[in-house]
C-alpha cells in the first residue's frame, strides 16, 4: 500500500468556509481513482488575531463587521452552502465569536498524538452546529476527551508555553507563505490551493498530485 498523501491545510476553526472545505474535499476522497489515503495536517491561521481573549458577542462583532442586515443574509447563504456536505449551521445558537489562539493550541497537541484530524472536526461541529464557545478551555479540554485525547498532554497544551511557542511559529511560517486567507492548502510542498474547492475540482486534481508523488519516491 502506497503511502499517504500529505495535505496540510492552513484553517481557522471559525471559518465555514474551512468546515465547508474539508467537507468537500472529503466528498470527493470516496471517489473512484482517489488517492488509497490522505494524511492531513492542521496548521493554525486565526482570522481575527487582535480578538480579545475572552471573545466578542457574535451579533456585535457581525454588526461592526458586516451590519446587521448583511450579516444575517451571509448566514442564510452559508445555511444553504451547509446544507450541501451535511453541514446543519446553527448561527442562531452561537453566542460569542471565540479568540482562536487557545484552540490552535490543543489542534497541535492533537498532532503530537495523533488525533488532529478527530479535533479539528470535533471543533467545527461544536462551534458551528452546537454553538459551543471554543474560546472557553474548559470546553476545549471536554472536546479534547470526547476525541480521545490524553488529558495531561491537553491540560499542558492550554496552559503551558511549549504550545503556544509552537503555535506562533506556525503562524509566522503560514505568513512566510504568503497565505492571506482560508481555507488554504498545501501539497507537495509545491501546490498552494487556495478556497473551499469543489469535489469536482479535487477528483480532477488529487488523482495526478498522488501521481506525482508515487513517482518522486519510485
């Protein structure tokens, strides 16, 4: 058996798009003549970086951001967009729009054991169909058990440095890359696709990426 494609993926947790995006992409893996298996690897990019620590109440920071009006016709929309991969949004159940840098934190500790993908999936649901406060780190550290993370490893991701030193230099290489928005990925080391892609687009994609790679390692 070949082994894995990797896919780094560049996400805020707070993103639809990036919960659409993994979604589709996803969709599209149970296709025919798709790569056997993927591995992917969740690198943090917050959308709102100067956030305060506690959060913001959604409906203000949307009206500062969008207007009122605006902003519940972008949920509508993404209530439709959800609807397409299985996505039940839950707008009107979500109470604050969360600092994500705590959350970032715990996706890393889930890469150290091998749980990433279960959490970053875990953390979308409960954000955007529970409207759960992802910001909070007692509700982050219940998430990180239900996933099946070791508790003291997730107890000194939220409270200790060693997490938040690995986080800030993934940021930083996220800039590096001159990556300017999310959901964005990363193959090969070489391909940057940007956006939450159609499954028509990876069935075409994926198959000669995967190609690609069974020929570098041949």
């Amino acid at each position: 058996m070949s082994a894995p494609l990797p896919i780094i993926v560049y996400s805020d947790v707070i993103c639809p798009w990036c919960y659409v995006g993994k979604r589709r992409l996803e969709a599209a893996l149970g296709a025919p003549d798709m790569p056997e298996q993927v591995g992917f690897a969740w690198r943090p990019f917050q959308l709102n970086p100067d956030m305060p620590a506690d959060g913001i109440e959604r409906s203000v920071y949307r009206a500062r951001k969008f207007g009122a009006e605006r902003s519940a016709e972008l949920d509508r929309n993404m209530t439709e967009t959800g609807r397409e991969v299985g996505i039940k949004f839950a707008f009107d159940r979500m109470q604050r729009t969360p600092n994500t840098r705590l959350a970032h934190r715990l996706i890393w500790e889930a890469g150290r054991q091998g749980r990433q993908d279960a959490i970053v999936n875990r953390l979308f649901q409960a954000y955007f169909e529970e409207g759960l406060d992802i910001g909070s780190a007692e509700i982050l550290a219940r998430l990180a058990a239900e996933s099946g993370l070791e508790a003291a490893g997730v107890e000194q991701a939220l409270g200790g440095a060693d997490s938040l030193e690995a986080v800030v230099d993934l940021e930083e290489q996220g800039r590096r890359l001159g990556i300017q928005g999310v959901p964005f990925f990363v193959l090969l080391g070489k391909y940057g696709i940007s956006g939450a892609q159609p499954p028509e687009f990876w069935r075409e994609t994926l198959p000669k990426i995967a190609a690609e790679a069974s020929k570098s390692v041949a």
